[in-house]
C-alpha cells in the first residue's frame, strides 16, 4: 500500500513530524492507519500526490483525538496562542464552551424515574461537577429523583485481581468491603446513570479508571440481579479548546458502560478549561452551553420534552 502513495516534500515532512511524536514501537501502525486515510482523500480529491493539506486532513481522519499536533503542523504557533488566550477570561468570548452531543436514539422505552449520578473527579464544585449539576437538574424538571456520589468523597480502592468474585460467591459483590458496595446497589436499582469525569492526560480521571475496575465484580455468576438495559448520560471536560478533541475516550467510555447494561442517551463536553479558565465555575460562562446540558438531562428522563 505503500509503493501506492506519493507524497509531496512539504507533505513527507509534515508525515515524518506527526510521526516522531509516537514511540517508535507504534510508528508502523500509526503510518499505516495514515496511509488509508490518505489514499482515502487521493480518492476524494482525484489528486496524484499527498499534499501538505491533504495530509493534514488525512491526520483529522485517521487521528480525531490528536487535534493538538494536527494544529501545529497547520499552525507552528497554534499552541502559544491557545494558551495566550486562556491566561486571562474573556467573558464576551469566552474559550471555553459545552456542547450537547447529537446523538442516535437510543431504543430503550423504559420509564426513567431514578437517577443515579456519580462524579468521578478529585475537584468537587469543578467545571465537570457543574456541567454535569446541571444535567442533573434538567433530570429533576423532567419528573426524576437523583441520587449523586462524589467518588472523592468516598472510600474506594482499586481493584486487587484477585478474583474471588469470580471464584467463590462473595459476601456483597465484592472482597473488598468499602464504599462501592453501595454503588453496585444504586447501579444495579438505577433507571439511568449518569458519569462525569475531566481528562487530564487523555484517558479517564483515575477516580473513573478505579470506578471501572470494580464493576468487574458485576460480572460474577453469583450477582442476584444482572444489570437491566438503561439510558445513561456521560459528562467529560478538557482543557483544549476543541469540542471534539477526546471523543475517542468518550466513546470508549461509552463502550465500557454497555457491558454493564448502561446505553448512553446524552453526551455534554466542556472544553477550554485551561490557565484562567481552570477557575472553579468556568463552564458558567457558556450559558447557552449550560442550558442545552439541562436540556440532556431533560431529554433522558422525558424524551418528549
């Protein structure tokens, strides 16, 4: 597939720079995955060689997640400037920004009258817990009770591996006697879930990644009630300023959560959380964003609103 592409001299940099941020165990698989999305716009365009642009739309395809060093092949001073802007908050234009995804319907009729919500993040009061307070409370205008968990509020350790949920039948869900014991009850009880995390290092806060480890005790032959199909809704923020940075990770989330009977309805980002706009209440300043998070929120509960 190789011998079937040419590129420019500009193009062949800019590939060769993209390249050298991976390690170098995973550069032949990142350059083939490259390659297709590049013959892809070959074919698009009708053009004979890979140029600069169609590279860098080629990168857009193949890698969504990595939009900060696609931006600096566009833009060598991209960077510096994101971040100049985000050292003092500019409330006519703000930089950050939420955003309801736009989502398929998801096929699950059942009525959706208990929430359970948990906040997987180490800053309570933060951008993600006010997006997703605001989700939640577009839960309660549409007629549902919510219990929300702050993670970092409770006692939860990591999983051990060591099996006994799978082994032997345990005394709860889990070996491990702590405060999942009461989430695994709320999860299983719950008509819909909703998670919220930030994203620090592209990949799930580590309170989330601790939270998912755990539910592998869901899957032990001895739970009384399996999980039964239930809308859920995923809140995640970020500090670049691009709607659509990690969706890779969310719907990785996503994904994970399907195991255990959740299919996710809603999905509200935050992004731009950087410098100033770290400040506890940031995504306030969005308010229309804020306002469509209810509307999610609203819309899992009482799809006719």
């Amino acid at each position: 597939m190789a011998q079937d592409i040419h590129y420019t001299d500009d193009a062949q940099s800019a590939l060769e720079q993209f390249l050298s941020f991976w390690p170098l165990v995973s550069r032949k698989r990142q350059q083939k995955k490259i390659t297709c999305a590049a013959l892809s716009q070959l074919q698009r365009t009708g053009a004979g060689k890979v140029t600069r642009e169609i590279l860098i739309n080629a990168l857009q395809d193949s890698h969504p997640s990595f939009e900060t060093f696609i931006s600096m092949l566009r833009n060598p001073l991209s960077i510096q400037e994101v971040m100049k802007s985000q050292e003092q908050i500019d409330k006519d234009n703000p930089v950050c920004n939420v955003t309801r995804w736009d989502l398929p319907e998801v096929p699950i009729n059942k009525p959706v009258k208990d929430v359970f919500a948990l906040l997987a993040s180490p800053r309570i009061g933060g951008n993600t817990d006010a997006i997703m307070n605001a989700v939640l409370d577009g839960c309660r205008d549409g007629g549902c009770n919510v219990v929300k968990m702050d993670f970092s509020k409770l006692k939860i350790s990591p999983c051990t591996g060591c099996l006994k949920c799978q082994n032997e039948q345990p005394e709860t869900f889990c070996a491990i006697q702590d405060d999942m014991i009461p989430i695994y009850k709320l999860l299983l009880e719950c008509d819909a879930f909703v998670l919220g995390y930030p994203i620090y290092t592209a990949r799930e806060s580590s309170q989330a990644v601790i939270f998912f480890d755990r539910l592998k005790a869901l899957s032990n032959p001895w739970v009384p009630k399996k999980p039964e199909p239930k809308k859920g809704a995923l809140v995640a923020t970020w500090g670049w300023p691009t709607t659509y940075l990690y969706q890779d990770v969310v719907h990785n989330t996503a994904f994970n959560l399907r195991h255990f009977g959740v299919e996710t309805s809603e999905i509200v980002t935050g992004c731009g959380f950087w410098g100033a706009y770290y400040t506890k209440g940031s995504a306030a300043l969005d308010a229309k964003g804020m306002e469509q998070a209810k509307a999610a929120g609203r819309a899992m509960c009482n799809p006719s609103a």
